[in-house]
C-alpha cells in the first residue's frame, strides 16, 4: 500500500540550540522513514526581549534571562555542546553573538517565498551557532541569503521594509493557539505533536504511527 504524503510542520527559533539538533535528529528519522514527507518551518521567538545588540556574552545572556549562577550556565553549555557534537555540529558559546531573532525570521519567510526556506534556515543555524555572525543585522542576513543563491538586493529590500513581519506574527500567533510554549515542536498531518530534540528512532516511529492511521482513516472513507 502505497503511504500517504505526511505534512511536517515545525515551529523552531534560530537561536534555539536544541532547535539545530533537533534538525538533524530529526532529518535522520525522516531519512529512515520510507514515505514522502512535507516540511515546513514556522517561527518563532524563545526571547522577544532580547536586544538587537546584546552586549555580553551567552553566558552573561543567560544568567541575567533565567536567573542562573554563571558557572551553572557554562555548565549547562557544555552539556549541550557535546550533544551537538554528537549529531556533528561545532557550537561555539564563545563567539555567539546573541541578538533578537525577529528578523532573521522574516529572512526565512522571504526565502520561503522564494523556494529557498530549508537552505537558509540551515545557513542561518550555521552561522549563528559555529561561525559567530550578527543575525539581527539586516546587511548580514542578505550576505547569508546570497550563500543560498537569494537575491542579495531583494532580500536586503524585504527585510528594511518589513515586508515579511505579518507572516511571521501569523506564526507566532499561531503557534499560541496551539499552546507551543517551547521549540522545537513538531505538527504533524496538523494533529500529532512532538516537542523537542527527540531521537531519530522516536521520528521515524511517529512518522509510521502516522501514516499508518492516515491510510486507515483513507479505507474507511474508501
């Protein structure tokens, strides 16, 4: 019996860093699952108080945001370094420049509508957590798509006219509706949820759970 077509969609924040290794986890699962899969990503914003220019490190960052001891945080990124390593990420805590994400968000819509939202999502990712790049800069967010082969000058346009805020306040939006307080959270077929980095197996599990109630509901409707 051929599987049906699984919509994926999955609400995430680039300077969530469970958010990259859930991308990658979960890319395996899908890797693993032999269906057709649909994905999409959504905004979303873990800190929207969060400066455009934050003066500090992420440690200072977190400390002051969650209330957190510095050695506690340091700690705590470590832990989460080495997860990332793991699924063969390079985080670098110490040259992140932490930034409010609103933009990079509209980035990723513009290049949603130009057929290029996964390359610039994993280019964002990479520069943000690896490479130390200022995200919430308009100038740098149009170098980045130009990596990904978007038009340097339309997105830079798109970007200073703001052309893209209501789609991602749409997703915000409708991420509240839904009660998604953290990221990353997985929709799938608009009705199944996952929260987090879980493993691949746990994806390709879901996936098949899936697939196999939509060819179920698909006979008895037959």
């Amino acid at each position: 019996m051929t599987k049906p077509t699984l919509t994926v969609d999955i609400w995430s924040d680039i300077a969530c860093p469970w958010c990259y290794i859930g991308k990658r986890k979960f890319e395996e699962g899908r890797r693993a699952y032999d269906g057709e899969v649909e994905v999409r990503y959504h905004s979303f914003e873990l800190a929207p108080d969060t400066p455009v220019d934050f003066e500090g490190s992420e440690v200072d960052f977190l400390a002051t945001h969650k209330g957190m001891p510095a050695g506690q945080v340091q700690q705590m990124l470590d832990r989460v370094t080495s997860i990332a390593a793991e699924v063969g990420l390079d985080y670098d805590f110490d040259t992140l420049r932490h930034t409010n994400t609103l933009l990079a968000h509209q980035a990723l819509h513009f290049a949603k509508a130009n057929g290029k939202q996964h390359e610039l999502l994993e280019r964002l990712f990479a520069a943000y957590f690896e490479q130390g790049r200022h995200l919430g800069r308009a100038e740098e967010l149009a170098d980045l798509g130009a990596d990904v082969g978007l038009d340097r000058a339309e997105l830079l346009a798109a970007l200073e006219s703001q052309t893209y805020a209501d789609d991602v306040q749409a997703d915000l939006d409708r991420a509240l509706a839904l009660g998604i307080s953290g990221v990353p959270f997985f929709v799938i077929d608009g009705k199944y949820g996952v929260s987090g980095a879980q493993s691949p197996e746990t994806f390709t599990q879901v996936l098949e759970h899936v697939a196999a109630d939509e060819a179920r509901e698909g006979a008895r409707v037959e």
